[in-house]
C-alpha cells in the first residue's frame, strides 16, 4: 500500500512539475482512536500518525487531492491478555483552498478513504493473531498554513476519519482523529 501511494504521488510530481498548481503535504502529528476500552486494565488510545498527499488545483481554490493516511494504533491489556487496533488508510477527494492574510492560509479536506483496520491479540501460553478489515468510508480535514515563500508553508492540520473492524463476531468502530504539523510544497 506504501508503494502505490508514494508511486503514485511520484507520478504526479513528475506528470506536472512545471505547474505551480501541483502541491505535495506531508505532516505528523498525534493521533487518537475513540474505542470502547470496558474491561481492560490498560487503554491508551493515543499514537504518532502521519500523512501524504499529493493535490493539484483545478481552479484557485479548489483541488483534487489522493493521500495516504496513518492513524496509528491503540493498545490494551488485561491480565494474560494484550491486543491493539492500527488503522491505515488510502483516499482522494476535494480541498478547498483559501487565503485569509498575506501569509496565512486554510484549507478543509472532504473526501473517500479506504481504511485497513488491523487487530491483532495475544494470550499468554496460547499465542498471537491477527486479521484486518477493509472499508470505504468518509475522511475529512481542516487545517491552517503559514507562507514560508511562494511555494512553502507549514501547517497545522485536524484529519478525521472512521475505524471499523465487523468480523468473526466482533464489531468494533470508533472515530480516528489527527492533530498533525507538516509541510505543503508547491511545485
């Protein structure tokens, strides 16, 4: 999955890199994943996320975007017993650019994210397993840049997304969010 979003955000770099309308972000930050931690002893819900996205406006302020999203992962544990929940996912959707200051920009992100969701569990004297669960679902985002020079900025970003896992009896499901720092690059 790695290797066709960075093929594919190559191929888009190379396709347009003469055009000041072709942009690449690239952010981490702390993500968090809202599940449903009764009965565990240990629950932490936070982890290191990222993304990659590579986008090219259509028209000033409107652009068609594909993206890789890493939420991370959540971890629990009760006595013999551990397991986590990681959540990755491909996308491409709309982002709606705006300038609001000489050197502040906003943008807010709506699109489609296919979503891996991975659990894996381990039981102490009996062993480990895993499987995952892939679904289409909605991912948003909204974020502020400052203008670093003409075709740089940083920014600071809100992603969200949803986790589900319906499988072998279990459903789970909980919200995936992201505050992340990153780098837009024009080309």
């Amino acid at each position: 999955m790695k290797t066709q979003v960075l093929t594919a955000l190559a191929a888009l770099t190379l396709c347009s890199a003469a055009s000041a309308q072709t942009y690449g972000v690239v952010s981490i930050g702390v993500s968090r994943l809202d599940v449903d931690c009764t009965g565990t002893s240990t629950c932490d819900k936070s982890d290191t996320g990222f993304k990659l996205m590579g986008g090219y406006k259509f028209m000033p302020n409107l652009a068609g975007e594909i993206g890789y999203f890493d939420f991370g992962k959540a971890t629990a544990s009760a006595p013999g017993i551990t397991g986590d929940i990681k959540n990755s996912g491909f996308g491409g959707g709309v982002a709606y650019h705006l300038d609001f200051a000489p050197s502040w920009t906003g943008v807010g992100r709506l699109g489609i994210v296919q979503m891996k969701t991975k659990v894996s569990g381990t039981v102490s004297g009996l062993g480990s397993a895993s499987d995952s669960d892939n679904n289409i679902g909605l991912y948003g985002g909204l974020g502020v840049g400052y203008k670093l020079n003409k075709t740089m900025s940083i920014d600071g970003a809100w992603d969200f997304a949803q986790s589900k896992y319906k499988k072998n009896g279990a459903d789970e499901s909980g919200s995936l969010n992201m505050f992340s720092v990153g780098l837009t690059v024009g080309f």
